[in-house]
C-alpha cells in the first residue's frame, strides 16, 4: 500500500499514473495535497510506502516524517535538487532505513528496492 503526498494536482495524477505500472507491486490507496490532510491518511490507511513531496506549499514534507511509521518506506519526491542534501540529512535523523530520494520533476526516479 502506497501513498502520494504532493501539493500539486499534476504531480500527484502522474506518480498515480506512472505507479499503475507496477500496479502487482504497489498500490496507490490515496493522496494528501497537505500536511493535515497527508496525517489523516497515514492513520487511515497505514501505508508500506510513502511518496513523499518536500516542497508542499509554504510547507515542508520533512514536518510529515514524525508521523510516518519508522518500518514505511518513505520515497522523497522534488523537482528541485537544492533539497537532495536535506532529504539524505533527513534519512539520518529520523534512523529512517527505508528512505531514498527521488530528484526531478518525475523524470528520473531512484528507488531502491525494499
């Protein structure tokens, strides 16, 4: 079970279109545009997977990972490489094993296997 956290609409329609090709491996079971609403489906759903947005509006996915299970696999998402630095600092902080970073406007995706 996986969910997409990103603030904007078109980000969110393509992770969903590009994770249904791997629809055996991973299922999208909802998406948050906000923090608030982003919390509400981790309690909901309880995913294995989060894609995860840094930049979400004014603010910031990294204020998301103290509610994420420390066994999900969280997948940070950007377009903007000035935060790859921040999300490996964030990986480490947070003893957060799963994590791994996702840098571009959903053209190149680094993912490790979990």
């Amino acid at each position: 079970k996986a969910i997409v956290v990103d603030d904007e609409a078109p980000a969110r329609r393509e992770m969903r279109r590009l994770l249904a090709a791997h629809d055996d491996r991973v299922v999208v079971v909802g998406d948050a545009r906000d923090l608030a609403t982003a919390r509400g489906l981790l309690l909901r759903t309880r995913p294995d997977l989060v894609f995860l947005d840094i930049r979400l509006g004014k603010a910031s996915g990294f204020d998301l990972l103290e509610d994420i299970d420390e066994e999900t696999a969280v997948v940070f998402v950007t377009a903007y490489d000035d935060f790859a630095v921040q999300a490996f600092e964030a990986s480490n902080r947070y003893s957060m094993r799963n994590a791994t970073l996702v840098v571009s406007s959903l053209g190149l995706i680094l993912m490790k296997r979990w």
